[in-house]
C-alpha cells in the first residue's frame, strides 16, 4: 500500500492533484505521473520527484507494491483479536505497577494502529505486529528476520 500525502512526497507515497497521480515507487530513482482525462489515462510519464520536471514520456509502466506483505482477511481479523488480547494483558501489568501514563500511551498508540490495520490493511511498524499476522506463538522467530 502507498501512503497517500499530497505534502510530503518521498519513495513509498502517492498525491493526487485533480486528474494527476504521482507515483513514487520505493525502487525508482524518480517519480511516475499519470495523467487522466476522465476515467482514461492521456499520458504517463517519468517525472523528477522534487522539481515534478517531466523528464520523460512513457507508453506504459509498471508500479509494484509498496509493500509484499499481504494476508487473508480471516488472518487480519484473528490478528487484531490477537493484538488486542495481548494489549489488555500489557494495560493490567502496567496498571498494577501504577505506570499509568506508560498504559494510557500504549493503548493509544495501539488502538490507532489496530485501526489503521483495520481500515487500511498497514499502519507504520507493522513489522511489529508479525507474530499476530502471521499466526506464530509468543517466543518463535520471524521467518523475516535471519540471524
């Protein structure tokens, strides 16, 4: 998924201006515009990230995901079930050693992920939630880290 910020424009976000869709895939140097008429594409082109100078005309390209992990919906809801459990359990041990401030900003932060996981299928330091998404039992290692 690419972050959409139509302010701050860096690898891995996409704007959008009336019919003008700026791409900027993580793995490119520059950027991608794509321009609409109506619901049809009238140009694409290569376009520097900053300036927004055209740099060149392209007859097609090809945008790949920001990000390459992806999982079943049924996965997403255990997970979010998961994560809440595990919150609850983290609240009541800071609560008992009177971290109050420590528990009211993780359940924030955690509550605004759990949404954005919810909504938009990410949030930032989804890595962080890899156990719960993919289904591993507290203690194994992520097939995504090597040692």
């Amino acid at each position: 998924n690419y972050e959409r910020n139509n302010i701050d424009f860096k690898p891995g976000v996409v704007r959008v201006r009336g019919d003008i869709i700026d791409i900027w895939p993580a793995y490119l140097i520059n950027a991608i515009r794509i321009s609409l008429f109506g619901d049809e594409i009238e140009s694409i082109q290569e376009i520097h990230p900053i300036s927004s100078a055209v740099l060149n005309d392209l007859p097609n390209c090809r945008v790949f995901p920001a990000t390459h992990f992806i999982i079943p919906e049924e996965n997403k809801v255990k997970a979010l079930e998961s994560i809440k459990i595990e919150l609850k359990d983290q609240l009541d041990k800071f609560r008992k050693a009177k971290k109050y401030a420590e528990a009211q900003l993780l359940e924030r932060r955690i509550k605004f992920d759990l949404e954005m996981l919810r909504e938009m299928g990410w949030c930032k330091g989804v890595e962080n939630y890899s156990r719960h998404l993919d289904r591993r039992a507290p203690g194994l290692k992520s097939i995504l880290f090597l040692s």
